[in-house]
C-alpha cells in the first residue's frame, strides 16, 4: 500500500468570524491508491455509494466524498484529485440525519 501526503487539514468557515486565527494544521499521511480501482472497491467489496459530494477548499482544488452501506452502517470519506483519491477517514453505525426546509443548525 502506498501512502502519499496529500493534503494539510485545515479548518476554517468564510461566514463565521472567529476571535483567533487558526494556530496549527495537522500534517498526516494518507493511505492512497487509484481512483478508479478506490472506487470500484467501495462499490463491490464494501458495497458503498457516494452520498455526499463536494469541493474541497484546499489548495489542490480536490473534491471529497462519502461513502455508505445504508445496510451495514459503515461509511468512508475520500479526497480525490485527479486519479489519486486519498482515505481520510472510515468507520460504522453512520446515521443520516432530517432536517425540515430552513431549519438551522
């Protein structure tokens, strides 16, 4: 398995105005591994389906997505640039939440 550092994660919301500035970024290593193949593994051996998708603020223009198995529970979220997607994080017992039109969080 090949790992590539893809990614500093940092966090940061353009509408909310914070009393300090973000002090530190965590730096990890991430399991990667051809997008296609990524792909076609979520889908038939874990049996997954992108729920979520979206663009990613980072500085490699990538995108993100999560997977789940609305029958077992499990989820996993990549990053994905190009043909090199990037494991963040995975795990099971995922629940979807409702939300009626216009409810805040």
């Amino acid at each position: 398995m090949k790992h590539y550092l893809l990614l500093v994660i940092t966090i940061g919301i353009s509408n909310i105005s914070y009393s300090q500035e973000i002090e530190e970024a965590i730096s990890i290593d991430l399991p990667c591994y051809n997008t296609t193949k990524l792909f076609k593994s979520l889908r038939e051996k874990y049996k997954e389906l992108p729920i979520v998708t979206g663009t990613a603020g980072d500085e490699a223009e990538s995108t993100f997505s999560l997977w789940m198995d609305p029958v077992e529970k499990s989820w996993t979220i990549v990053t994905t640039k190009k043909e090199l997607s990037c494991i963040i994080g995975l795990g099971t017992d995922i629940k979807l939440l409702s939300y009626k039109k216009g409810t805040g969080i």
